[in-house]
C-alpha cells in the first residue's frame, strides 16, 4: 500500500508517467519560464473587443485530499469550494477554469454569481493577491475538458496550473484549460 501511494503522489506531481497496461515511467523533463500575469478573463476579452459569457459547470463543498490538502497545507479530510466554470469569447469556449478555493480567505465564494462574475475577478477583491506559483504545459485533454471545449480529442490544450497566495495562506489552486488553435499566453514585464 505504502509503495502505490507513493507512485500515486508521484504520479500526481508529475514526476512518473503511468501508461496503463505498459507500467510506470520518469515523466519527461518539461522547460520552465516565467511569463504571465494575472488577469481577468473577462477584461482579456473585451480588451480585444469582443464578448465574454461564462458557464458554471460546478459548484460544491469537496474534501481536499492528499495532493490538494499538501498545496493548501490543510489535512486531506478538510473542505474547501470547487467551482468549474467555462469562459467564451464571441460564443466560443476558450477556456475551462478548474479551481479549488480555501474557505478561509473567501468565505462566500459558493454564493456569488459566476455567470455575471468570474472567480478570478471575486478573488482578486476579496482575497488580494500576495503571490502566485505557476507552470504551463500542453496537454491532451481529457475527455469531459473537449466537450466543454468542443475539440477533438486529439487537440492539445495550453494548461496553466496557478497556485495564488493571499491572507499568508494559499487562498485557489486552479487548472486553466485551452485549446492550443484558440489560445496563446503572452507576457511583458
């Protein structure tokens, strides 16, 4: 038991590969580089003068787990907020925002309207933000992320994987999800 939990959570960072039916491998070396900013999907879109709407998907009250409970440094049997909510621009999803909220730092976050708000925006004026770790990489999606995408399956997405801090605490641990021929991240400092 002690040996498959460890290959899970390994699994789980992403530091080994598990191919079903062919066995368990050091993951590939994935280059790193600092880029992005966070905005609003919101105001993205309309400062390029199109129309944004949203879709939530999700909203529910789920214990955090192993992997989640090490990155908000809550035990596993803790609840924190999930929300799914996918973004459009001129009707065309652009983006799965997966995200999982701490409670303590926004405790109404399970009563706001993310159809006319979206998380990020909530977040960022309740929960001001002191910091941020993030990564991307490209990705085939699973199947449930190209339904709400409406993408075959074998169109990779851009994922940025986003851990904000506010409060001296981890307030969201979040999946953004797009598809690699609508989206690309850009950066300036």
């Amino acid at each position: 038991m002690t040996v498959n939990r460890a290959i899970r959570e390994l699994s789980d960072e992403q530091i080994v590969k598990r191919i079903q039916g062919s066995g368990t491998y050091v993951a590939q070396h994935k280059y790193q580089s600092t880029l992005v900013e966070i905005r609003n999907i919101a105001d993205e879109i309309a400062g390029r003068g199109h129309q944004h709407r949203s879709e939530l998907h999700c909203l529910e009250r789920v214990k955090v787990g192993d992997v989640l409970g090490r990155k908000f440094g809550l035990k596993s049997s803790q609840m924190v907020f999930h929300s799914v909510v996918v973004h459009f621009e001129n009707d065309q999803p652009i983006q799965v925002e997966d995200r999982h909220v701490n409670p303590s730092v926004a405790p109404d976050y399970m009563s706001q309207d993310f159809s006319s708000l979206t998380p990020n925006a909530y977040l960022m004026r309740t929960a001001p933000l002191q910091g941020v770790r993030f990564d991307i990489e490209a990705c085939l999606p699973p199947v449930h992320i190209t339904e709400m995408l409406n993408i075959p399956a074998t169109e990779p997405c851009l994922v940025l994987h986003r851990q904000t801090q506010s409060m001296g605490q981890v307030a969201s641990v979040a999946m953004l999800w797009h598809p690699a021929s609508r989206y690309r991240f850009t950066g300036h400092f």
